[in-house]
C-alpha cells in the first residue's frame, strides 16, 4: 500500500472516528440530560479527542524518526 494513501486513509479514518464520538455523545448527553450537560459532555469529549490526536501525533513524528535515524 502506498504510504501517502495509508496517512490520508488514516488521517480521514481518525477524524471521521472523532467526529461520530462527539455527535453521537453529545447527542446522548443532550437527549438523555439536557442541553447544560450535552455542552460539558462535548467540551470533555473533545479535551479527550485532543489528547488522543497529540498521543497519535507523537507516535507519527516517533515512526519518522526511527525510520530516518
């Protein structure tokens, strides 16, 4: 497979993966406890997706520099 299509699939793969996270728990937080708790719920989703992307952005820059050391 060639790399570029592997980072792109990836990349989208990941993003599409955050997306339904935060759609579908906000959503349910909305649904099941209102707007105030839906809100909070998504700030602290995405506060974890971003944590997660830098854990995955590290593990990239990581796989670079073993593959040019």
């Amino acid at each position: 497979m060639d790399g570029a299509f592997r980072r792109s699939t990836e990349g989208q793969l990941i993003l599409g993966g955050f997306l339904i996270v935060l759609v579908l728990g906000g959503g349910l937080a909305w649904l099941l406890f209102g707007r105030t708790v839906a809100l909070i719920a998504g700030g602290i989703l995405i506060g974890g997706m971003v944590l997660l992307a830098l854990l995955w952005l590290v593990v990239r820059l990581l796989e670079a520099w073993a593959r040019n050391g």
